[in-house]
C-alpha cells in the first residue's frame, strides 16, 4: 500500500517527536481531524496564544503547556529560546506539539525550528493548518477570487511595509494583509499613491471565526477614519472589487 509522505526527517525511536501543527484561525471549530489526534496525544504544548480556551478539553490531563508569546506587539520569547525548548522536550522523550496560529508555513516562522530540529538529530512532522488569510475572507462573505472581479489574489504580511513592491501591490486584483492593524493609514496611503483607485473597497476582519470577531468595511480613501480609536490587531485586511461582493454572498 502507497503511504501519504509527511514532513518528517528524522525516525529516532529513543527520542521525542515535535509536531509543528497549525491551529488554524482561532476556533477550535476549526482545527482538523489530524491536528485534534495530534493534541490528544501530546505531553507538550509550545502555543503562541490560545486565541479559544475549548482548546484544553483536546489535551491528555498531564499534558506540560509552556507560552511563548509572540502575539504582534506584545513581549514574546526570542526564536531562539523557542527552538532550544522544543529540542529539549523532544529529547526527553516527548511527543511535542509547537501550536502556530493558521497554518505554520504562512508566516509561521517554521523555517527557523525546522532548521533547529534537523540539526539536534529531532523527528518532526508538519500538521497543515487553514490559514486566516482564506478563513477570513470567507467567513465574511468576500471571495478572494472571481470570474468579473478577480482572477486571482497575494497573500503579504504587512509586519514590515518598506519590504514590499507597493507598486506591483497596487496592481493585484485582489490583495490581502495580515499583521497590518498597526499600519492601516500607511498601507491605504501606499497604495493610494501608487495610483489604486480611492473607492477601491476594502475590509478588515478582526478575530476571525471567534465569537468577538467584527468586520468594517469601507473604501481605501475612508477606512482609516471609518475604524479610528477601533483596536484592530489581530485582523486580516483585504483590498479588491471582491469586498463588494459580501453583500451579495455573506
């Protein structure tokens, strides 16, 4: 019989095994079949935040949960210390689930801890994870991609906005953001000046698929001042004709 490949590297049966598992946009509702096998198996937990506290209920009663942060903005623990955590526990014997909000190869840092894993001889796999960026929209009722309004769509993170060609941007049918809450007036501005079109619309999903989760909607020209003194952060951002389209499917 053909076996589905994984991401492991390493079969070192004296020693631990690290899932780098994706948790996808917040709710447990959300998670995958395999992701839910995975944590009710684990005797770690390395989370970044437990956006939904129904999460514990798919833990063994002995499982260790160990918070290392890295929320946008607030104090986390350096990648570094993150990595010698997750080789320690897989080398007492552990089976380790490093929890990533989304899906760990969507700006999920993996690459470092992969590095890190492969390197102290660690067996790891990679469980998928949907990410905000598609749950999002979705949930918005805004399709990313349409036969009209958009035949296709970018993915960015907006951490670090000197980093990006905001002239090819302006260009994309469709264009989505993560991680730009804190500069929502700096990315409209990009873009404005890069020649997209002011009533281009425009929405910012707040907490998605959580039961606080919010949705403003407005052109690129008004946004700012549609969502001023609103706390914004952790949001996904999408910009296209798409927006549109939510009051028709949502």
């Amino acid at each position: 019989m053909e076996q589905t490949p994984t991401a492991a590297l390493t079969d070192n049966p004296s020693s631990g095994r690290v899932y780098l598992l994706g948790a996808g946009p917040g709710s447990v509702d959300y998670l995958t079949q395999q992701a839910r096998d995975c944590l009710r198996d684990c005797d770690v937990l390395v989370y970044d935040a437990l956006t939904d506290e129904r999460l514990r209920s798919h833990l063994l009663p002995h499982c260790h949960l160990i918070n290392v942060g890295k929320r946008g903005g607030e104090p986390s623990t350096p990648q570094a210390k993150i990595n010698q955590i997750l080789i320690a526990q897989c080398q007492q014997g552990h089976q380790v689930v490093r929890l990533k909000s989304g899906d760990p190869f969507i700006f999920g840092r993996a690459t470092a801890e992969i590095q890190a894993l492969k390197a102290a001889d660690c067996d790891f796999e990679v469980i998928p994870g949907l990410s905000s960026a598609l749950v999002a929209p979705l949930l918005a009722g805004i399709p990313l991609t349409d036969p009209v309004m958009s035949n296709g769509f970018g993915v960015f993170t907006a951490h670090d906005l000197d980093a990006l060609n905001w002239e090819a941007l302006a260009q994309l049918p469709t264009l989505v953001l993560l991680m730009g809450g804190r500069n929502l007036d700096a990315i409209c501005q990009r873009l404005l000046t890069r020649g997209r079109s002011p009533f281009t619309p425009m929405a910012i999903i707040r907490w998605a698929s959580q039961g606080n989760q919010r949705i403003w909607t407005a052109t690129l020209r008004d946004m700012p001042e549609r969502v001023q003194g609103e706390p914004l952060s952790p949001c996904v951002i999408v910009v296209g004709e798409v927006v549109s389209l939510r009051e028709f499917l949502r």
